[in-house]
C-alpha cells in the first residue's frame, strides 16, 4: 500500500454566520478566482444573490483581482448562505490586505459585512402555532 502525502494549501481563514448559514472563506495569492462550495461564483444564479455576494470583492477593486478565495457554505436558506458569503469573504479580504482604509470602507458600506448577525428564530409558545400567533379566543 502506498501512502502519499496530502499537502493542505496555506492560506487565511475567516468565518461568517447568518442565521443557521456558516461560511468559512480561505484566501491566498492568486488571479482573482472566486468559488463557493467548488462553483465559480460567475455561475451562482439568481443573478441578486451574486451580486449580494461579489459587493466585497467590488468595494475592494484591484485588491480582489491578486487574491484567490474559496468559500464553504453550509446550512439555512439561499439568502442566508449568500450573507454568510458575503460576510466571509469580506473578513478575508481585510484580514489579507491589512488595510484599514478597506475596512472603513466596508463599515460606511454595510456594517454587516464585517459584523454577524445574532438574530434568531424566536421560540415557540404554548397555546400558538407559533412564537406569536395564538389561537382565536371566542367571548361567546
């Protein structure tokens, strides 16, 4: 049996959350190569959701263009996979650079791409089919 050595490609990690959606991005040196989960971030459909997702690599320009990232995304929905993206991506980038005027610029941007999102699905109730709503009471 023949063993053969696995060499992990080095470079920065980041993570990003948005509600049950995790992502973690890894970036190196590169040509501005962009996956999520194997797939070119060109080819992510609906059209929204890749723009919702490229809005770091656009407000970092050239920067972007010498970086090669791969993201990971796992768990909740689209929208929340493409956040958690986003955000991931966006953390990457900064802690690549270490530029502080990139930072600032995603902050003015939307604090979100650089802060998680903490908000949960509210628990359920007794009496209610959901955290809320309630079954119609009658006066008579």
């Amino acid at each position: 049996m023949e063993v053969v050595n696995v060499t992990k490609k080095k470079g920065i990690t980041s993570k990003a959350k948005k509600k049950e959606a995790r992502a973690r991005a890894v970036i190196r040196k590169g040509t501005g190569k962009v996956t999520v989960n194997k797939t070119n971030i060109e080819v992510i459909e609906p059209r929204y959701v890749r723009l919702f997702i490229q809005e770091p690599l656009n407000l970092a320009g050239d920067m972007a263009k010498q970086v090669e990232i791969e993201v990971t995304v796992s768990g909740g929905g689209f929208m929340g996979k493409a956040a958690s993206a986003r955000g991931a991506i966006a953390k990457a980038l900064i802690r690549f650079t270490k530029s502080k005027e990139l930072k600032q610029k995603m902050i003015e941007y939307d604090r979100m791409l650089l802060v998680d999102d903490s908000r949960r699905k509210e628990a359920k109730k007794p009496l209610g089919r959901g955290a809320r709503a309630k079954k119609q009471s009658s006066k008579r």
